[in-house]
C-alpha cells in the first residue's frame, strides 16, 4: 500500500508514540490528522509540519468521526493509527485491607482503553470501506497493545484487560473486515520511553533498561513508528499482533 497521496489519522498523535508516527507517516508522504486532547502539543505539530490537528475524544463518536472526515476530505484514507493515552487504575484484585478493586475505575480504565479503540476502529473502518478502490486494498487500521496484554504485573489487572481485548479483537477484526480490502494489526509495545515521562524518563530507564534482553533499554519513540510505516507498506501483515519489546517479559511486579 502506498503512503504518499493517502491520509491519515493518528488517534493520540501529539506525543510519544503517535508524535513520532505522525512524523514518520508526514515524511512519508501521508496528509495527517492529529486527532488528540493535548490542544498545545497538537497545535505545535500543526504548525511546524502543515498537519491538521483536531481535538478528539476517542471514548466519543462525534469527536472520532470529525477527525475521520478531516483525514477522509485532504486525501483518500488509507491509514489509521490509535496509541492514545489516558487515565488508567490499577491494584490488587483484593488489596491488603480486604476491599475489593474499585469496579469504577476498571470500568473507566476499559472505556479508555478498549472501547476507545473500539469506537475508533469501527468509524475509520466505515470511511475507508465507502472508498471506491480499483485495486480492492481500501487500507489498514493499526491499534496498540501492550505486553501487559500478555504478562500483566501485579496491579496491572484493569489495563491488562482492555489491552487484552484489543489483542482479542485484532483477528475478528481483520476477518470481518476483509471483504472491505482492510487490514488490522495491533502492536503490542513493551516499556518505552517517551516524552511523557519527563524527568522520571531517567529513573524508569534505570529500572527497566536492564531486564530487556537485547538491546538493554528501554524503546524508543521512532521504533514504534517504523513498525507502523512497514506494517502500511507490507500488504501481507493482517490480523497479526506484534510484540516490540526486545524480548521483555513482565515479571509478577
């Protein structure tokens, strides 16, 4: 699938992994939609590199589907990319005074971070399959994961389920939508270091560096975009998640 000459919407895009995707996906040749709530970093990208930025919701529809038609009105869509952020809870299923996990906050975390993604798939899907395409290859979706997904540490039991999911609904998902010529594949990203993190970038870097087999620190944001660029170009990558992660296995904690 070609890049240049398409659009893209990248859900989360004003920083860490998605400002490195939007990045790469503009050198590219991609008109990007940076489709976020951090309005000053998405506005800074806006006009640096000529993208449009559009504050969005993942969690809401109309939010979701303004940002879809931005991207669908510069270009064909072709690309869509979700690795947004947001508040997560965590802790013991049972903490040590007894109380039982705050079913609010699971809740909250899973909307975040699975019907978010859900909500974003199911409107870019819908913009890309109205697409008339001579070839029948109308785009990919890429979604991100976690090695949490597979590993969850102690206390990682809400994020570890909605990331869960979106590894569960990667194959579904590319199967339902193959008539359409859609593609669907998760990255699944191991610990990163991103722009996020600030000055705690060091001490986590510190931590986590060492425990991943080869290389020995943590990812980088460009990493991930990379993937995202190669898993656009190669039409044969459908229905697959993908570790990056340097071989990292979570321990319990």
């Amino acid at each position: 699938m070609q890049i240049s000459g398409s659009s893209a919407v990248v859900v989360g895009g004003a920083g860490g992994l998605g400002e490195a995707t939007v990045r790469r996906l503009h050198a590219a040749g991609a008109k990007v939609v940076v489709a976020d709530l951090a309005d000053e970093k998405g506005k800074a990208l806006e006009a640096e590199l000529g993208v449009r930025y559009v504050r969005t919701d993942a969690t809401e529809e109309a939010d979701v589907e303004a940002a879809v038609a931005a991207a669908a009105d510069a270009a064909p869509l072709r690309v869509s990319v979700d690795c947004h952020g947001g508040p997560a809870t965590g802790g013991r299923l049972v903490g040590r005074d007894g109380a039982p996990l705050d079913l609010a906050g699971f809740r909250k975390t899973v909307d975040v971070y699975l019907t978010g993604v859900f909500n974003v798939m199911r409107l870019a899907a819908a913009a890309m399959g109205r697409r008339d395409d001579a070839e029948g290859s109308r785009g990919v979706i890429v979604n991100t994961a976690s090695i949490a997904a597979f590993e969850g540490q102690i206390g990682q039991l809400p994020y570890a389920a909605a990331k869960g999911g979106v590894v569960g609904m990667t194959l579904v998902a590319a199967r339902d939508l193959s008539p359409l010529g859609i593609r669907v594949v998760t990255i699944a990203p191991g610990t990163f270091n991103t722009p996020a993190y600030g000055k705690a970038g060091d001490k986590l870097e510190a931590y986590w560096g060492p425990q991943v087999p080869h290389p020995r620190r943590m990812g980088q944001s460009p990493e991930y975009a990379a993937l995202v660029e190669h898993i656009c170009e190669n039409d044969y990558l459908n229905g697959e998640v993908i570790r990056l992660d340097g071989a990292l296995r979570f321990p319990p904690k």
